[in-house]
C-alpha cells in the first residue's frame, strides 16, 4: 500500500499539518494488521463502540476526556496513552484543540457502530 509520506519514516508533524478537519483520521502507517492515524480533535464526537477492536489513544497535543456509560471518565495530558476495551462504549471529547495518534486494527470503523455526518471510510482516511 503506498502512503502519501513515501518512505518508511513518518514525519508526525508534517502529516498533523495535512490534517484540516476536526474528527477526519489520516492513515500514515500500516504495519501487521494495524493502521497507525493522525487526527485533530474538537468538541464532543459520538458515543460508540467497536465490537471486536481495542482501540489506543496517544495525545501529541491538547487534552482529551473519553467518556464511558455510567459517567466514568479518563483524562489525557499530552503524553499520555489509553486503551479503550473492545465493545465497550465511548465518547471522546476535546474542549479545545487536540491532536492525537490512533493505534488500531485495519477493521476498526471510524465511529464504530453508529453512523454519522462524521463518519469516515478507510478510503477517505488514505488520502
């Protein structure tokens, strides 16, 4: 598969700065059976879940809380990692920008089991 970065180093930065719209993953890397994404988040996006795929979290810049049922949360300084459990429903949430790398299997649907204005195919990730 051939990625818009064209060689086998990533520049984080630079794909952060391709990224333009909240809520919209790029795919930078492929490696086994899973996609490593760049994305900017702001406000609140959707509750889901994804039934079969654990889904990790690493925030680069900004903070985010992921909100679980049951009104659990985890909150995330840059630096900071979180693994949210297959299945398990959650809701991200950014209060003000936020930049974050993905760590998913190449199955995972971008917003899980629901479908929104926001969702987002894989096809529309690769670009």
């Amino acid at each position: 598969m051939d990625f818009p970065y064209g060689t086998s180093v990533v520049d984080l930065q630079s794909a952060f700065d391709s990224v333009t719209e909240h809520w919209s993953p790029k795919v930078v890397a492929r490696f086994n059976d899973q996609y490593l994404k760049v994305v900017k988040l702001q406000g609140e996006f959707v509750w889901h879940s994804h039934e079969n795929e654990d889904e990790l979290f690493y925030v680069v810049r900004g903070h985010l809380r992921i909100q679980y049922e049951g009104g659990r949360e985890v909150s995330l300084a840059p630096g900071g990692v979180h693994v949210v459990p297959r299945g398990v429903r959650h809701n991200p949430v950014a209060q003000e920008e936020c930049w974050i790398v993905l760590i998913e299997p190449v199955s995972t649907l971008h917003t899980g089991d629901v479908h929104t204005e926001r969702s987002k195919s894989i096809e529309q990730q690769l670009v």
